[in-house]
C-alpha cells in the first residue's frame, strides 16, 4: 500500500485559530510540523503527552478514573515487555548490517 498523504480536517472557533496561529508563529513552527509532533506523540504513547490528556479528559470528565487507570496501567506493561523482548531500532539496524557483511549476496 502506497503511503500517500491525507488531510484531517476540524473546525475551531476564529479566536482559536488566531491564537494558535500566533503561538505558532512565536514557536517557529507551521501546523503540519505542529500536528505531526502531536500525532507522533501520541501514537508514540509519549508519557508527557500521554499525562497531559489523561488530565484533560479527567478535567472534562471524558473517561472515568478507572478507565484512565487502566490505559495508564496498559502503556506501562507495554512499555515494559518492549524493553524485555524487543530490540531497540539501532540494534535492529546492527543485526541487517552484520547480515549483510556476511552474506552479501542476499
């Protein structure tokens, strides 16, 4: 599948867009560098962005405490089978470039 681009598309109120347009502005940043840190952030389960929504959705009362609870609980047992079973990405790296010295051919 081929990776192409997509837009995400929401509404705002105009001061809204004004502000975030001028703290964008001041930070050096465009939306599309901006969103993609968020996206990234978040897909990446980022702790810091990961407290900063469980805050919100406990100041908006999106998700009850013990829902937030058990995604916490879940990022943390995730996070620690990954550092138990998984290879970092430069140790993945390492072991295809040791492959690939000793069987060029492939």
């Amino acid at each position: 599948m081929a990776d192409t681009n997509k837009k995400i598309i929401f509404t705002v109120k105009e001061r809204t867009k004004v502000d975030f347009k001028l703290q964008l502005q001041y930070d050096g940043m465009t939306q599309v560098k901006f969103f993609n840190a968020i996206l990234d952030g978040y897909i990446g389960k980022d702790p810091v962005l990961h407290d900063y929504l469980s805050n919100f959705k406990k100041e908006k009362r999106i998700q009850s405490g013990e829902q937030r609870r058990r995604i916490k609980d879940n990022i943390k047992n995730a996070k620690k089978i990954e550092n138990k079973f998984a290879l970092a990405d430069d140790e993945v790296e390492n072991i295809f470039d040791i492959l690939e010295q000793e069987h060029p051919d492939l």
